[in-house]
C-alpha cells in the first residue's frame, strides 16, 4: 500500500459511520491520476492554500473597512479560526478532518473587497444574485489557474457554496462549515467590536452571557460542545435547542449594535461608490481589464463583460479597489519640472 491507500484504510476503520471518507468521493470534474502521498480532501486542502485567491483574503474586510490595526480580523484571519474550530469539531465527531479542514479553507474565496458592502454593491450594479458564496464556487470551478480552476472534488465545492443561508451541504462536514463560520464571526466580531470601542462587555445581555459564557473563549467552547452533544453519530449536525437559541439571539445583538451600527459602517456607502464606479469604468473600458478576464468574454455562455468585470472586482483586496479607484477618478497634484 502507498501512504494515500493507507490514509484511505484508516479512515474506514477510525472515522464514524457517518463521515465522508476520501476513497469514496464523487470525484472531480476533470479526472485526475491519484497521489500516492496524499488523500484526494488533503490534496484539494493543499490546492487551496496555494491559490492565489486565498492570500488574497489577506487584506479583504471582515468587519472594519481596511482596518489600520493590527490586530482586526481580515478575511483572511477569519478563515483560519473557522478552519480551526470546524476540525475540532470534525475530530471530536470522528468526521473527515481533511474534507473539513478544505471546505472551511475554501468557503470565502469568493469574497467582494469591503466585506458584505462591497457584495451589495455588485448585487446592484451587476446582479441581484450576486453571492459570495456562489462566487467562491467560481473562483475554484472556473477563475483560478489562469481559467482552469483547481478541479477540487464535488463533496468540497458542495461544502462552500452550501456554507451560508437555508442550503444544507451533502455531507456532515459540509454542514458543520456553516456552525464553525457562525460560531468564528459571532465571537470574533464582539472581540473586534469592544477592540474598536463599539461594544463593552457588560453590553451582551446577561441572559445570554448566563447560557453562552461571558468571555470570547467560553462562548466558543459553549457552541463547540453543544454541537458536538447533539451531532453524535448523526448525519445532521446541530446544536442543543438551547445554545442554538442564545447563539441565534447573540448573532441578532450584533446586528443591531455592530454591524448595522453607523461609527462601525461609516465608510460602507463611500466603498460602495468605489465598486460602482469601477464596474462602470470596466465595463465601459474592458480593454483596461487584465488579460486573464477580458479574454474570457464571449468564450462561453454567460461570459459577458459585465460578468468579466465582476470577476475582477469581486478579486480586488480592499487596498487595490482604491489604489484603483484613486488612480482613475482622483486627480494628481501637478508639479512642474522644476519645482
């Protein structure tokens, strides 16, 4: 046996009855010969980390627009603390690590610059469908690799664009991507918000505090154990009525006192004009576009330029939409040669 059959044995015999083994994935689009070192999830894990859309998520909001601390989560920072929480819940539900630890690295790669702004902004000027999590599957199907994407296997690009709203992924460690993602920005949201003086922590309701925990390390371990005592052996993964309940309540909270607020929002409608004005520069001028998406327009159904400029902008950090945007529509000082 190679090290990849070997995995493949071990996950047969350790993994629970329920969990997704890697020798029996539907497969890739476009198949490819094996590795005799790695799984097929370790090795979509291993194309996804070196993609250039995922460094990218180094400098794309979370929460604050382009945060000049240090310590802010960005897109990027988000991603890991999903990615971490999803496998301690895979491990302690004997679930496909590799296939968690995957899907949780890939979830977001699709993310707009600006956060969930910069996604509403395109819905507007592009398509009222406009998904994150529709264009993280696209990045991975189709725009990574100069065009090519990564050919992951289906149960992976079933766990990122299932990872949001009212779908539900095929597998239990697609599911759980959902709860890791929930429980990682809930927490590190408030932790983000008291950082930036928007919240104390005497303003979370006590009744909340009194079920979830009253600090950032044990809400997380409340959620992660609740989910884990009520997703034993069950295809379904859910949290206990109760914790479900607090972490639905505490997620509304946010709403209200962080991410609708106007002193952490201020600057959403300004990088909202940003994303207007360069999806109308770029239609208007795809020539102006990089080669990788303008000769993408007409080669095949739906590959219209607006959808080419909304490729590209949907790529941009948050520091690159502006440096754009500056470049094109702010003038420079002029000087004379002399002075």
């Amino acid at each position: 046996m190679n090290l990849r059959q070997l995995t493949e044995e071990r996950e047969g015999l350790l993994l629970s009855p329920v969990a997704t083994l890697s020798g029996a994935t539907r497969g890739r689009e476009h198949p490819a010969e094996p590795c005799p070192i790695r799984s097929e999830f370790q090795r979509d894990r291993d194309r996804i980390i070196h993609c250039q859309s995922f460094r990218r998520l180094m400098y794309k909001t979370q929460v604050f627009l382009a945060p000049a601390g240090d310590h802010y989560r960005t897109r990027l920072t988000h991603t890991l603390e999903v990615t971490q929480i999803a496998r301690t819940m895979a491990r302690a539900l004997r679930l496909n690590e590799d296939l968690t630890e995957a899907a949780a690295l890939g979830h977001d790669l699709g993310h707009t610059p600006f956060g969930h702004a910069g996604e509403d902004a395109l819905c507007r000027c592009y398509d009222p469908d406009f998904a994150h999590y529709r264009q993280s599957l696209r990045v991975v199907e189709k725009l990574e690799r100069g065009g090519e994407g990564l050919n992951l296997t289906w149960e992976v690009r079933d766990a990122i664009v299932n990872h949001t709203g009212s779908a539900v992924a095929a597998t239990p460690e697609g599911q759980l991507i959902k709860f890791a993602d929930r429980i990682a920005y809930i927490n590190h949201d408030i932790d983000d918000a008291i950082r930036a003086g928007i919240l104390n922590v005497a303003d979370i309701p006590t009744e909340l505090t009194a079920v979830l925990g009253e600090t950032h390390g044990e809400r997380i371990n409340t959620m992660v154990r609740s989910l884990i005592d009520a997703s034993q052996n069950s295809a379904t993964i859910a949290m206990t009525p109760e914790v479900q309940a607090a972490t639905d309540r505490l997620r509304s909270f946010l709403f209200e006192r962080v991410y609708l607020n106007p002193r952490a929002k201020g600057e959403e409608n300004k990088a909202k004009e940003v994303v207007y004005a360069l999806f109308t520069h770029y239609v208007t001028n795809p020539d102006k576009l990089p080669d990788r998406y303008r000769t993408r327009i007409g080669t095949a159904e739906g590959e219209t330029v607006e959808r080419a400029v909304a490729d590209f902008i949907s790529g941009m950090t948050d520091r690159y939409a502006i440096e754009a945007y500056e470049e094109r529509f702010v003038p420079r000082v002029w000087r004379g040669l002399h002075e």
